[in-house]
DNA sequence: CACCAACCATACATTGACGAATGTAAAAGT
DNA sequence: ACTTTTACATTCGTCAATGTATGGTTGGTG
C-alpha cells in the first residue's frame, strides 16, 4: 500500500479507534475480531497491526482518549463558589459530568469499559472501576466535611454516611444509564435525583 | 470411563457448576474454556459435554441454581407486618436479599454476571440486569407509594422519586460490592445505608 | 533528485478452542 | 447372567483469531 501523509495516518488511527468503539459496544470486546474492526474502518488488520502492538494496545489507546480526571470537572463550575456552598458545588461537579457523558464517544467508551469487557490481557477494567470509584467517593467526602463545618449538614447525618450514600446513588445512575441510554436522558434524570438526595441532607427540610 | 451411580452423576454435575463459577469468576467467562472448567473439576471435556449442551448451556444452568424471585424475599419476611409499616418491609426485604449474595454461590454468580461476562451465545447478562432493575424498582414503588397513603413520607418527596433514589442507591452499593467483596461487607453496609435513606425519606426527621 | 522509511495490504504460520466421533467399563434393567 | 444404557475419557478434524513476515507504493527529507 502506499504510503499516507502524517495527517492521512493519524486520521486512519483515529477511524480505527472509532470503528472499535462501534464494533466493542455492539458485540462486546472478547467477541470481536481485529479483523473486524479493521473491515469496519475500511481497512485491513495490517492497519491495526501497523499502529497498534495488538488488541489490548488498541483498547488502551481508546481509554486513553476519554480520560476525564475529577479536578477537570472541578474546573468547569467557576471555582470560588465551592468555598461557602460546597452543597451546590456538588451539585454542579455532576452536572459537568452527565454533560460529558452524553456526548457519544465518552458514553460508547464507559458503557464498554463497564458493560462489555472482562478482564483481558493486561488490562484489569475492575482496577479502573476501582479507581474512579475511591477518587469520586473521595472528593465528595471532603465537600461534605466541609458542608459539615459550616453547619449545611443534617445533624444527625455525618459526612462519611452522606458521602457513601450519594456515592452509590451515582453509581448506580451511572450503572444504569449506561445499560441502556435511550431509556432516559442522564442530564434530567442526574440533576433530579442529585438535586434532591441533596435535599434531604440539607439542615430544616 | 466406569459409570457411575446416579447419585455421583449428579455430584460430579454439581462439580462441573462449582468449578465453572470458580473458574469464571478468576478469568472471565470469554476467557475461560471447557478443558479449564474439566481440569478443575478433576475431569475432562468428557464430562462436560456429557452433562451439558455446550458452553452457554453449562452458564445457564449455572444461572438457574441462584434464582431468586424478589417474592422469595418478602416471604422471608414474614408476612402481615408489611400492611402498616411498608417502609420496615423495604429494610427487611434488603437484609434478607444482603444475607443471600453473603452466601458465596449466590455472591460469585452475580459478580459472574454483572462484572465478568459480555454478551455471548444466546445469552444476553445487560437484558438479566435490566430486568432484575425493573422488577425490584416496581416493587420499591408499590412499597413507597404505600408508605405515601399512611402518610409516612416526607410531604416533599414523591413516591416515584424515592423509588428511583433509592433503586439507584441498592445498585450502585451492588456493583461496589460485587466489585470487590473483600472491602466491606454489604449486611453490614447495607443495612447502615438503606436504614439511613429510609431514615430520610420518613416525615418528621 | 534520490533514497529511505512510513504506511498499509497480503500471505503465511501458529495457536488453541470447539464439537463430534469413538472407546469403554460399570450400573440398570430383565 | 445377559443385554443395554449410562457416564464419562480420548482422539481428531475444523476453523477462527492471532501474530509475523513480506511486499509495494509514495511522502518526506537530505
């Protein structure tokens, strides 16, 4: 084949890892072939092979186009809100999110890494759940302290509790929305179930 | 091979499912063959094939021996005590389901089936999932609206919401824990979570 | 302008899982 | 006691997927 300008190439990387989102979401990761993504990107497995080292390379590099880090959504609300009202900063840190996910590549990309894969070569997708979860739960356990602090907080409540429960709460939303996401749209469902989790923490209903 | 006895023709049969579940639950179902499940059950293919149908046949009878209708939970809870205090029927609904996925069948099949299968065969693990969704978020909502006719509900909060939080909430504390058992223990958790939302959800804080 | 390496296709070797066919020895039936 | 069926073990053919090696064309660089 001939050879390809440096933007055709990184252009044919990209068509590929797009048709392997399609075809991983569609089909699942273990039941899908190199060779048929590459057939769906309009290409051969010598594409494939050419700039990746093998599939779970491939997978990878797909991960690694949707790293969404939570100081970045942190970022996104403004910033000195989150000092008196650390409530709404929470509430506003998830709303940036359900924003992210229902953009296609970053939905297709977490319901594959959720829903579609196992463990696979040495990529552990349980390790990364693990992660974003310890991170998510983290970060909301120190707004919730410091709602503690200036008195924001049902008193009977404390922050780890309330941490651990909206914590599950968004995980199971994500869970399953990303099962199937033409059941209900995220961003509504999100907000209403956040705004009044949040609610109920809240001091005098 | 000699034959055996009926009686250690269905053991070695349960064999074959325990090591499945074993074997499926370290390595991923898609990554996993028939020679490894024989192996570790100390047999070969032979036995399996004899048994079973093939891979997907082995995996549903391996589902059918956890079946659990939400109707068995309730049962389990007594009975009559349900009429006056629905929301008392929903925490111990949940410990009884908690105590069962203690049991390490029940805990190493659902973990199979929600973290370490694809789509595969016949067999369709996101389709199981959003029915066991729907089913136990109805039953939820029959409880909660219940609750909201004996005026045991905030005024603030509806029925359908309080269904959807808390549904989100069991999930979410599902996968988490299915994620790894080793982190907490759910009766445990469990309890201290759905104790403290319904806690919530009660009029008069 | 020349030449090399990038970029991709093609062909080939290897692996390993499946499933079917066959073997067989003991339990069940008669 | 004789036959039949059961409950496996063993072997083998097939096929799909992987990985590698090779070839061919052209863009890029000196």
């Amino acid at each position: 084949m001939a050879r390809k300008t440096k933007a055709e190439a990184a252009a044919t990387r990209e068509a590929l890892l797009d048709a392997a989102e399609e075809v991983f979401l569609e089909k699942g990761v273990a039941r899908t072939s190199l060779e048929q993504i590459a057939r769906h990107a309009g290409m051969t497995r010598g594409a494939v092979y050419w700039h990746f080292k093998n599939k779970a390379d491939l997978f990878q590099a797909m991960l690694n186009r949707v790293r969404m880090p939570f100081q970045e959504l942190v970022e996104e609300i403004g910033g000195p809100s989150l000092a008196d009202a650390p409530l709404e900063a929470i509430r506003l840190a998830c709303v940036s999110g359900f924003a992210r996910l229902e953009r296609p590549r970053y939905r297709r990309v977490h319901a594959i890494l959720i829903h579609h894969c196992e463990v696979f070569g040495d990529i552990d997708p349980l390790a990364m759940q693990n992660e974003m979860a310890e991170e998510s739960c983290g970060a909301l356990r120190d707004y919730l302290e410091s709602a503690a602090r200036l008195g924001q907080l049902r008193e009977d409540l404390s922050p780890e509790l309330a941490a651990r429960l909206l914590q599950s709460m968004l995980g199971g939303l994500f869970h399953d929305w990303l099962r199937n996401h033409e059941q209900f749209s995220i961003l509504e469902q999100g907000n209403l179930l956040v705004e009044n989790q949040l609610g109920l923490f809240r001091r005098q209903a």
